[in-house]
C-alpha cells in the first residue's frame, strides 16, 4: 500500500510540474502544436495513471492481492513508457522514442485489466 502511495503521489506531483513547463517553458521552445499536443497527452495520461495508483493503494489497505500489486506495477511501467516516451519524443526531436509509446499503452491496459479481474472476483456484500 505504502509504495503505491508514494509513487502514486510522486508522480502525480512530476505531472503537475510536467504540465507547467509543458504550458509555460516548453511553448516558447517548441511551435509545433502537433508536437506540444503529444507532450500534453503524456502529462494527461501520466496524471490518470497517477490516480489509478491511488486506488491500488487504497485497495490495498484492505487486501493483499497480486492482482492488485500486479495493476499498479502496470501502471507504473505504462507511466514510465508511454509517458516518458513522449516526453522524450518531443524534448528530443528523436521520433524512435514513438517506437515505445505503444508499449506503454499495452502496459496500461494490461493494468486496467488486473484490476478489473480483482473487482470480479471481490466477494460482494450482499
């Protein structure tokens, strides 16, 4: 539970200060909307993510489940590639780092999917 609080947190707290440069720093850097576009798309899905951890976290106080552990390990990895990936992408110029994008993508939904494997086998109070 602790470690997805923290990471939950951290990079939630990375998307804030993303998100600023991104709206502040970067668009005097880079005119290409296109470009910025895909900037904020990783912010965006970088602070989704950041949410989804929270809900593992808070899941996990109450239950220990792979499952779950497994969700936020995805989220994590899906974070860190699609949303890296795109960052990179447009602070380098380097258009293969879109290669892995994808991957993250993958890994996120993979995630969405443990999750919603655990919601399916939780015992129902009624």
């Amino acid at each position: 539970m602790k470690k997805f609080l923290f990471i939950g947190s951290l990079f939630a707290l990375l998307a804030v200060v993303l998100g600023a440069f991104g709206a502040h720093g970067l668009e005097r850097l880079i005119s290409s909307e296109k470009v910025l576009a895909r900037f904020h798309t990783g912010v965006e899905y970088q602070f989704y993510h950041s949410f989804g951890i929270f809900i593992i976290a808070l899941l996990l106080k109450d239950a220990k489940s792979r499952l779950l552990n497994s969700a936020g390990f995805f989220f994590v990895i899906g974070i860190v590639l699609f949303s890296g990936s795109l960052y990179l992408y447009v602070l380098t110029g380097n258009k293969s780092f879109g290669m892995i994008t994808p991957v993250g993508g993958l890994a996120f939904i993979i995630g969405w999917l443990f999750l919603l494997v655990y919601a399916f086998k939780i015992k129902s109070d009624k």
